[in-house]
C-alpha cells in the first residue's frame, strides 16, 4: 500500500507552509485511504545534529565503495557508532518505508531551517540512493524568488533541496509548492505587494490540493 511521509519545519505553530503540506498530505490521504501516513514536527522534536560517531559511520562507507542500506547497521561496530546508528536508523528506516516524503518548510535567510538540515544529514550518507521516491516540497518564502524576480540569485532553498536530493539521493524530479511575498502580511514596507502574494498563496493551495491527489 502506499506510504507518505510528512515532514514540517517551521518554527510557526500556524505557519503557511504548514498549511501548504497539510493541504497536500489531505488530499494525498483522501485519495489513499488505506495508505500509510506519518508526520514528524521536526521543530516540536528536533532531530540531533550528527556527530564523530556519524562521520566515523560516513568513513567506513566511503571505504567499503558503496552503500548497502540494508547493511548499514553492521558499520555500527564502536560504541560512537552505535550511538549514531541509533539516532540514524528510525529516520531511514521512516524514509525508506515511504513512497512520497512530503516536506512543509519556510525559507529562513534564503535557505532552510537548520532543523531540517540536521534530519537530512543525519540519514544521508555516500553514494546512496532513494529512487524511485518522489519528494515534494511545500515552502513558505518571505519575499519573491521565482526566476526573474530581483531576488532570485538568493534562493538557496529550492535550489539546494533541488541539488540535494538530485545529488545524494539520485531523486531528479522534486516538486516544489511555493508561496511568496509571506512578509508582505506583516511588513509595511512590502504591503503594495500584498495582492501577488495573495495570488501566490492562492495557487499554491490550489496546487498542493491536485498534487496530493496526483501522488
């Protein structure tokens, strides 16, 4: 049966981006009522940023050529590593059981929150793979960053999930559902502006409803 896997990011208790994935993770359930559905808050519960003993687990990948996911845990042979690999194995182990990892998340300082940076390093390693998995991505972006807005030279959200994912886990087709100019609901410096967001936020609802039901 199919599985989704529900990730949020944001510092917000009621954050845009919340919304967006729960739009998406909804529908997705609607469409897949026997499917299987977790949800990890990893701002409630944050994950431990890595440390030597998962860079010890990382050495002992890179020397054996390869990496078998299925033997990972039989790197775990010092006690640093163990202590890694227990921190590491539930998240994979969450990764892996999924066929859409849905990740609701804002741009903080043209990029991510360090608590999802530290749930991606912790389960990725050298030369892995999570194909044919398909991610999805629902961002909250303060100002605009599309391509021909001023700013998009500073999108190191979309732009680093996108490399990322292509990069390490051989995942080549991200989708991304981005709702812009957030801030212009608070600052009164971009309240022009708050007509395009409301456009943006618009579409974007509208578009994490078809994509769930599409994934």
């Amino acid at each position: 049966m199919p599985a989704l896997l529900h990730l949020d990011a944001s510092a917000r208790r009621n954050s845009l981006s919340r919304e967006l994935s729960s739009v998406f993770a909804d529908a997705w359930r609607a469409e897949h009522p026997g499917g299987e559905y977790v949800h990890r808050d990893l701002a409630a519960e944050p994950i431990p940023f890595i440390g030597e003993g998962w860079t010890e687990l990382c050495d002992a990948v890179l020397a054996q050529g390869s990496t078998d996911l299925d033997r990972l845990a039989e790197l775990a042979v010092s006690p640093a590593r163990r202590a890694a690999w227990a921190i590491v194995e539930p998240l994979l182990a969450q990764v892996r059981a999924a066929d859409v990892i849905l990740i609701g998340t804002p741009m903080y300082n043209y990029s991510i929150p360090a608590s999802l940076k530290a749930w991606l390093d912790q389960i990725t390693f050298p030369r892995m793979s999570l194909a044919p998995r398909r991610f999805v991505v629902a961002t909250a972006r303060g100002g605009a960053y599309s391509p021909g807005a001023p700013k998009a030279i500073y999108d190191y959200q979309e732009r680093y999930l996108r490399d990322f994912f292509a990069g390490h886990f051989a995942v080549h087709d991200t989708v991304f559902i981005n709702a812009e100019l957030v801030n212009s609901r608070h600052d009164p410096a971009l309240a022009h502006l708050r007509d395009k967001h409301d456009a943006s936020y618009a579409a974007a609802l509208d578009a994490a409803r078809r994509l769930g039901k599409e994934h």
